[in-house]
C-alpha cells in the first residue's frame, strides 16, 4: 500500500502532441508508483486550451476537480464543471479542455496504454 500527498507529487507542464497549449500533470499512480495496469492524473488545462483528438486503448474516466471545460466526441460535445465525471469507452475519438472563460481541472483514471493523436 502507498498513501501519496496530492501536495507533495512533482508538477510537469506538457505541451505539443496532443495539446494546443501548455497543461500541468500531476502523475499520482502510475509506474512510479508501481502500479502495473492503473494511471491517475491530475490534468490542469488553463483558459482555452485543450487537446485534440485522439483515442486511447483502454476505457478513461475524467473526474471534474474544478473550473469548467469541455469533453466532445465526434457526435456529441458537453459542457463539464466540478464533481461532474465523463467516462470514455477505448477507441473513441474524443477531446477535452477549458472553456474560453475558465481555468479547469480533471482527474484522468486509465490503464496505461497508447494515446494516438489528431491522425487517428
């Protein structure tokens, strides 16, 4: 068992790939960890940023922290904002990000896999 401090993990920004902006992570499970099969993420998108599309190989859960945002599919696009969960099936094309007006925050919950971006 590991009991881990959400204030004491390492923050990361990230940009490119799959975003259209600069995110901040904070990895709680995953590798690290020792975790084989579970990946927890605190996603933090500023203002108007988002990612794109793309798709991962396993089911993912976004849990809504703060803020509002936006999760989308390529039929269906939803305003998100906080306690609000969002739970996307592996391989559907999908993406997730802040509003125009609003900073947000999820938790991401997957198992690690691939995340293919906008060519999928």
């Amino acid at each position: 068992m590991k009991i881990i401090q959400i204030e004491d993990v390492h923050e990361v920004s990230r940009s490119g790939g799959i975003f259209t902006g600069t995110v901040a992570l904070k990895p709680l499970v995953g590798n690290k960890t020792g975790a084989k099969d579970l990946s927890v993420t605190i996603v933090s998108f500023p203002r108007g940023v988002r990612n794109t599309f793309h798709t991962h190989t396993y089911d993912q859960v976004l849990y809504v922290l703060s803020g509002k945002g936006t999760v989308a599919n390529e039929k269906h696009q939803v305003a998100l904002s906080e306690g609000m969960v969002s739970f996307i099936p592996a391989g559907e094309k999908h993406w997730h990000g802040a509003s125009e007006d609003s900073d947000f925050s999820h938790i991401s919950i997957l198992r690690p896999g691939q995340t293919k971006g906008a060519d999928v």
